[in-house]
C-alpha cells in the first residue's frame, strides 16, 4: 500500500508543478526537505523551497510531459524520467539574456518520500543542452530580426 499512496504523492506534485500551483507543492514537502538542484547548491527546509520556487517561476515557465515514474516497493523512493518544455522568461543571473526563448530537454528527479511527504528532491538535466538551445533560439531570432 506504501507504494501506491507514494505514487499518488509523487503523481499530485508534477500536477502542481504543471498547474504552476507552488503552494501545492510545498503542502507535499516536508519542514525539513532535502533540495538538490542541478547544477547548484543543497537547499534544506521548506522555506529555501519556496524561495526557490519564487525565483522559478519568475525566471521560468514549464511543463513536463511523458512523466515515467518509478516507486520501491515500501514507497520510500522513487524516480522519475521526463520532458521539460519551457520558456525563458526573466534573465537568471549568470546564464544568457532571457528573450523569451524556448526549449525542451529530457530531465530526472528522485525522491526520498518520509511519513507521506516527500523529503529528499534531486533534479537533473544537462545545464549545456538548455544553454545551446537557448543561445540557439536567440541568435535565430536576432537574424531574423536584421
């Protein structure tokens, strides 16, 4: 049974993540989450998680499709393949100018779930593939614009 209400924890977070619904979201995590984010820094506590949903969502805006997920069999772990389809809406310090360019990458999440919320995200996808595509979109559009 641990399993299948994992699944349903882990299914309601990506439909909060593509609903643009951060409170939801963070209503699934615990106090004391565990956020490792690609290319960055370990965040812990709801409260990083929130202000990095904040700058998320100020910077980004995204979807996932063809979500596959994976569950243990205690429903302790779990893992997840899927798309990122995005646009690049606020430029984000140290990465290029955003133009509104968008993208669209495979990624991956794991999770460590703990008394029914999720305590551990780590997240993954190529940081290079996104910057190509975005620089990419950006010097097609200057082009076009000439």
């Amino acid at each position: 049974m641990q399993n299948k209400q994992s699944r349903f924890l882990i299914d309601t977070y990506f439909a909060a993540f593509n609903a643009g619904d951060t409170r939801k979201m963070e209503s699934l995590v615990t106090d004391d989450l565990i956020h490792d984010v690609n290319q960055g820094e370990r965040r812990i506590g709801k409260d990083k998680f929130w202000s990095f949903n904040v700058h998320m969502s100020r910077c980004y805006k995204e979807r996932l499709s063809d979500i596959v997920l994976f569950v243990n069999d205690d429903g302790s772990r779990a893992a997840a393949e899927f798309i990122v389809h995005g646009s690049y809406i606020e430029t984000d310090e140290g990465l290029p100018e955003a133009r509104g360019q968008t993208y669209k990458l495979p990624a991956g999440s794991f999770f460590e779930i703990r008394d029914g919320r999720i305590a551990r995200i780590t997240t993954y996808y190529n940081l290079q593939t996104w910057i190509d595509q975005v620089q990419g979109e950006e010097a097609e559009s200057l082009t076009a614009q000439a």
